[in-house]
C-alpha cells in the first residue's frame, strides 16, 4: 500500500457468520457515500470455483492457485464469476462450510491479500470480514468487532436463506455455525479475533437500523463526519 492509499479512511468490521456484520457493513457504506468489501465473497467465490472445477480441497497450492486466478467484478447485488452472477450460488451453505475450510489455508490468505486491499479507494471504505482490522486494514482508525448469540444468528440465516427459496433446517445450521465459529476461531492463520483495538458490538437484541447507528456514532465519536 502506498502512502497516498494509507491515508484513505477504513472502518473494519469482523465477526462470526452470520453477526450481520455484512448488511452493517453496507448500510454505513452507503450512509458515508463510501466503498465497501465483503472479504468473505472471494473466499466464498474461491470455494466455488474450486466445486465448479472440481479440484482438491486438500491441495492448498492449487487452491490458492484458483484464488490468485480468480475472473471476479462486484456490481451493487450482482457478483460476477468468469461472467456469471452467482450471488446466490455463493451464498449456500456447502459453499460457506469450503469456503471456511481453505480460509485456513495460508497460501490462500496471501493470494487475496492484496486483492482485498485494492478496495481502499477514496473517499472510504468499510471492509468485513474475519481479519479486516488484525491482518488487511491493521491502520483502521476504527475496528469494530460484531458479535451475536449463536443461537441468534442460526436463526438469522435460517430466514435468510428461506427468504431466498432455499430449504433449510434450523438444527443443522445451528450445528454448522458452532462448528465454523470453532474452526474460524482456532485457525493457526489469521484466526477470528478482536483486534487490540476494536470495540465490540452486540446486535443480538439490535435491529439493523440500530447497529448501522452505533457504527455511525462510533465513526463520529472519532471526529469524523457521519456523511
């Protein structure tokens, strides 16, 4: 990163699956006129074209050889794959449980780095993910480490992914999110953690509006403009 990019203003936005930290990240993206990052898309989007190709999960180098390869444009709603939307593609479970899988990886991790830090463009960025404010965007001036009850997010997911025509069951998200949040959290690289310096949020009992607001507060509680 250059000095020039150094100087761009990122609010980093980590937590567990499904602690809405997505949604959040957007709503204060356009709340501030600014760019935003779904780290967890190029994972997302790595696991699937490791389906479609039917390559090894077990082989980090070719995995990470598909994440450095990647054909990929984010248009507003429309996430692109070699010229396909897949939007919905990637946001299926077995795509999410992979795509947590080779995250682990960090052959994987490294290949997308800079990827993900191509987004800090002027006038901003909010970026979310797992290691936004640990390892992509450590200079953040503001870090802010989403959290909801597990139980809480099952049940978010599970309406998510019935809103979107999907069948789904309650138990067994529940099962794979308690199991993700474990491998997620005890990865040797770039684990889920709060960085030093973040500011925990609970949105267990929180609408979205509510959220996006603390965000904001935070921001301008900085010194910083809320728009």
């Amino acid at each position: 990163m250059s000095f020039s990019t150094l100087t761009i203003p990122v609010i980093a936005i980590d937590g567990p699956t499904a602690s809405g930290k997505g949604t959040i990240a957007h709503r204060v993206a356009q709340a501030l006129g600014w760019s935003v990052l779904d780290s967890g898309a190029l994972y997302r989007l790595t696991a699937l074209a490791l389906l479609q190709q039917d390559a090894d999960a077990a082989d980090e180098n070719a995995v990470a050889d598909i994440a450095q390869a990647l054909d990929v444009r984010f248009d507003g709603d429309q996430v692109w794959l070699n010229g396909n939307d897949v939007a919905a593609e990637i946001r299926l479970e077995d795509v999410g449980n992979l795509a947590s899988r080779i995250a682990a990886y960090p052959a994987v991790r490294q290949a997308l780095l800079e990827r993900q830090r191509a987004f800090r463009t002027a006038p901003g960025l909010v970026a979310d993910g797992r290691d936004m404010g640990t390892v992509v965007f450590p200079d953040a001036p503001l870090k802010v480490f989403l959290v909801a009850d597990v139980a809480a997010r099952a049940e978010r997911r599970c309406k998510q992914l019935k809103v979107k025509g999907f069948s789904a069951n309650l138990a067994d998200l529940l099962k794979d999110m308690r199991s993700r949040d474990e491998r997620d959290r005890t990865r040797a690289n770039a684990p889920l953690v709060a960085a030093a310096d973040a500011i925990t949020v609970d949105s267990s009992t929180l609408t979205i509006d509510e959220t996006v607001q603390q965000v904001l507060d935070l921001w301008s509680g900085l010194g910083f403009p809320k728009a």
